[in-house]
C-alpha cells in the first residue's frame, strides 16, 4: 500500500501533537487509520514529512562535505552512520538533508567512482587498422583513432577522423561479447 496525502495529513498532525511521546511511530503504527508499520512510519517522516527537510538541490560544497565526511567517520565492514551526519551537516551548512538523501548523494558517488575504477585501466587509444595515424591526404592531415573501452563482457568502440575542418566524426558502437 502507498501513502496517500490523507496518510501523510495523519501523520503530520499526530507528531505535531506528540513531539515528545517516545517511540511516537510504534503507536501511531497501531492506529486503525494507518496501515504501515512503525518502520515505514518513521522512514516516511525521516524522509519526506518532517517540516525541518531541506528539498534544495545539494551545492557543491555540501557534496564534498559528504565525500569527505563518510570515510573519516566510517571503518571498514561497518554501516555508514548517515543519523550522525545530519547534525554535522545541518550545523555547518544550515539544512536539514534527510538521511536518504544524504545515502544517495554518497552511492552516486561510490558508483561513478566504482565505474571509473573498472574501466580506468582497460581504456586505450589505438590507431585505426585502415589508416595510420597522420596520415596525409592532400594538403590535408588526418588523424584516426579507435577509443576501446572495457567493462565486463561490454566492449565499446569509439571510432574517430579528425580533418581539415577541426570537427571530429565519432561513430559509436556497443558490442557484446
């Protein structure tokens, strides 16, 4: 089931009324009217609801705050503490991220970073088999290139002419092996 704006009104309302009741979202779980689980509850409100969220885009600053702060604060094999950075990042920058937020800033990070890594090394610029680089046709030089790119079992090959006219034509392919 998914939450419904008259969902989100109860839950507004009700921790509004209940900001110092300890473990609100336990009880507010039982309540005939919400149909979600205490931990749904809270992710909804930690997430979404809690007026003190921030929806600006994150800057560039608060970005590189985030890739700095986590492995400062991280050992390895253990779960990153996204609870204790709110605070941090809400002092420093004055905004309340939600801690999703702040996760997926991190992972799409980590993943550029994951694909940087595995394709890094098999990246290489070879000269094209039909021309050889520099070739001179006319009064004109003429650079060919093929760009072969590997990551798993997904090759891609970039093939480039450079000419007179400064402009490059790059006819791209995805091949699987």
């Amino acid at each position: 089931m998914r939450f419904s704006p008259d969902h989100d009104q109860i839950i507004r309302k009700f921790m509004d009324n209940n900001k110092s009741v300890k473990h609100p979202f336990s009880i507010l779980s039982k309540k005939e009217s919400i149909p979600f689980t205490s931990k749904q509850l809270a992710n909804r409100w930690w997430s979404k609801l809690d007026p003190r969220l921030c929806k600006d885009a994150f800057s560039q600053e608060e970005k590189d705050f985030i890739y700095e702060w986590v492995p400062e604060h991280t050992q390895p094999e253990q779960n990153i503490q996204w609870k204790a950075l709110q605070p941090v990042m809400e002092a420093k920058f004055g905004k309340f991220r939600s801690r999703n937020d702040l996760k997926n800033i991190w992972n799409c990070k980590k993943r550029q970073n994951d694909r940087a890594n595995q394709v890094g090394e098999a990246n290489s610029i070879l000269p094209d088999d039909e021309h050889e680089s520099g070739e001179e046709e006319g009064d004109e030089l003429y650079s060919d290139y093929e760009i072969v790119i590997e990551a798993g079992d997904n090759i891609a090959v970039i093939e480039a002419e450079a000419g007179a006219s400064n402009k490059a034509s790059i006819d791209y392919m995805l091949n699987k092996n």
